[in-house]
C-alpha cells in the first residue's frame, strides 16, 4: 500500500506541475504539426548507413536538415544536408574512446567509406569498458533488436518496434526532468524517455510501451528510481495524449503518419506499458500493480501497466536477449 501512495503521489506531482506551466501544450502541438507537414512533403532521410552504425535524430532536429551518426549508441559525427549533398562531420574526441586516428575534416558521405570502415574493424572488439556510455550501448542493442522487420534478421520479437522519426532512431522528449536527485517541470530543456515504442497485442491491438534503461542497479539508483522516471515520463505522454494534438501525435506514434491511409483514434481506454530494464540486483523495487490515472481525462481511462526486466550483467548481451521474448510476449497485456 505504500508503495501505491508513493506512486499516486508522484503521479499528482507530474500532473499539477503540467497543469500549472501550460506553455508545454502549444509547444508540443507546434512540434507535431512540423513533424506532420514534413512527412507530407516527402521528407528521405539518408539511405546506405552501415549495419554497424545507426541514425538518431531530436525534436531539436526536426527539420531533417541533419542526422546523428552513432556507432553502439556513442555519437561519432553528424550527417548535414547541404543542397544536394550530404556531409559527414566526424566528432573530435574519437581517439579519446576508440583509440584509432580518425579523420576529425569534413568529408561527403559517399567519400566516407574509410571512415566507416574503421568501425566495422571495431565491431566485433568494442565493448561497453570501450564507450563513454555503456547506457546507450545498452540502448542501442535494444532499439537494433526492435527495429529488425523479419525473420531473415533474425528478429526474435515479431511484435515491438520502436517509434522513429524520419525513419531514424528518435528519443521521446519530455518537459519534466527525473533523476534520482530531483524532479522538476523543466520546459522545453528536459529529459527524454530512453525508448518509446510500439507493442503489438493479441486481442488489444497496438500500445505504446515507455522504457527506461539502466546499466546498472544500485543503492544510489534502485529499480524504484528508474521506475519512478519512467512513470513521470509515462504520466506525461497520457497528458499529451488527451490533449489538443493528442490525435496527431497517436498517429505518429502508430506510424501513420508514413501510412496516411490508415486511421484510428486515441483510444477511450488507453493502456501504457512501463518498463525498465536493468541488471540483477536486491534494490529496493516499486511495486509492478496497475496504476490509474482517471484524473488525466475525467471522460476517458488510462493505466499503466509496469513491468521490470532483470538480467545478468556479466553476460548482458546473451542474457539479455534470452529474456526479452518471454518478457514482452508473456508478460505484456494478451
């Protein structure tokens, strides 16, 4: 019980201070009509990326004018569009983490195979003590997993994808800052949910599912902070899902917006899939119990279903894909 008090305490917290700083509505409708006006026209994001390294991009980014360039989730430069061609601007810090001379000029992308290159020779080397972030290497094989489209990649998770943005991996921001050190309505300089993606269901179709990813479980981060981040994120996105541009922004998390013919409105019952995924670990844990939150729309009804993912962290690549497909297909809403 107490830990449900905790939560419906947090939760009153995340509403109040979304109900007192108001600006994050029209803001988030201009993002999402900006977003919907380039899909319109058409908007290609750039093709040929090696299967070892991937494209991210931001709201910050919206306007399809530049790329980040990441190889296991670590930033090594930035694809611009200029014109008629597209320039790869590597990162000045390369050797730092990778310990290898890489050009720091600008170059053409289609010039920059050597570049790449350099990469592959990594991929099978790098590990986590290699990177800046072992978080976002973590990140990174999680939304590769979850991007792959059939079997001959060897998908093992036929019903998730993750919510892309030109077709390139795309983090979800938020106008609220969580920590384990503080939370605070912070506009439009604030956190962003690790991955937001889409889970197909049996009987209950498509649901979005907010994830937050931890490398590590400890005293001073438990799975009950990482959990708290992830339903200060996922109260946010039921609140902009019942709010004026909540339509448009259903249709692109349900990616129609690259398949206009299709249709659907927000659900009156919405369901949202909290998850955090995190090592082994006897942290204090949140309880996984539904929460309602009938107080974010007094005409409709949104839970959050939470869920938590543990695996071992000596072998968190094999361990961790081993657990995924029972996770997902068992324990998510049938």
């Amino acid at each position: 019980m107490e830990n449900n008090n905790e939560i419906q305490s947090l939760i009153d917290y995340v509403l109040n201070k979304l109900k007192e700083n108001t600006e994050w509505e029209e803001r988030y409708a201009r993002y999402i009509d900006y977003i919907k006006k380039k899909y319109e026209q058409g908007i290609q994001p750039t093709k040929d990326i090696p299967e070892w390294l991937s494209l991210y991009t931001s709201i910050s980014r919206r306007d399809g004018k530049s790329y980040d360039l990441r190889f296991k989730g670590q930033s090594i430069g930035e694809l611009i569009y200029k014109r008629d061609k597209i320039i790869l601007k590597p990162r000045t810090n390369l050797k730092k983490y990778f310990g290898i001379d890489i050009p720091k000029e600008e170059m053409e992308w289609d010039k920059a195979k050597d570049f790449c290159e350099l990469f592959k020779n990594l991929n099978d080397k790098t590990n986590k003590k290699g990177l800046k972030s072992p978080e976002h290497l973590l990140e990174s094989m999680l939304l590769k997993e979850f991007a792959k489209q059939t079997r001959a990649e060897k998908k093992v998770l036929p019903n998730i994808q993750p919510v892309k943005l030109y077709d390139s991996f795309f983090q979800m921001p938020t106008p609220l800052k969580a920590s384990n050190k503080e939370l605070k309505y912070s506009g439009p300089y604030s956190g962003g949910i690790d991955i937001l993606a889409r889970v197909t269901t049996k009987h209950n179709g498509h649901q979005l599912c907010i994830i937050e990813v931890k490398d590590e479980n400890e005293n001073k981060e438990p799975q009950s902070i990482a959990m708290k981040q992830a339903l200060v994120y996922a109260t946010f996105i039921a609140k902009l899902l019942r709010s004026k541009s909540g339509q448009l922004w259903y249709d692109f998390f349900m990616n129609r917006f690259k398949r206009p013919a299709k249709k659907g409105f927000v659900p009156e019952e919405l369901h949202l899939n909290v998850v955090t995924i995190m090592p082994e670990g006897n942290t204090e844990e949140l309880s996984n119990l539904p929460v309602y939150l009938p107080e974010v729309s007094p005409k409709h009804t949104t839970i959050l279903h939470c869920y938590s993912l543990y695996f071992k962290k000596d072998d968190f690549e094999k361990e961790l894909l081993g657990l995924l497909p029972s996770f997902f297909i068992d324990q998510l809403r049938p």
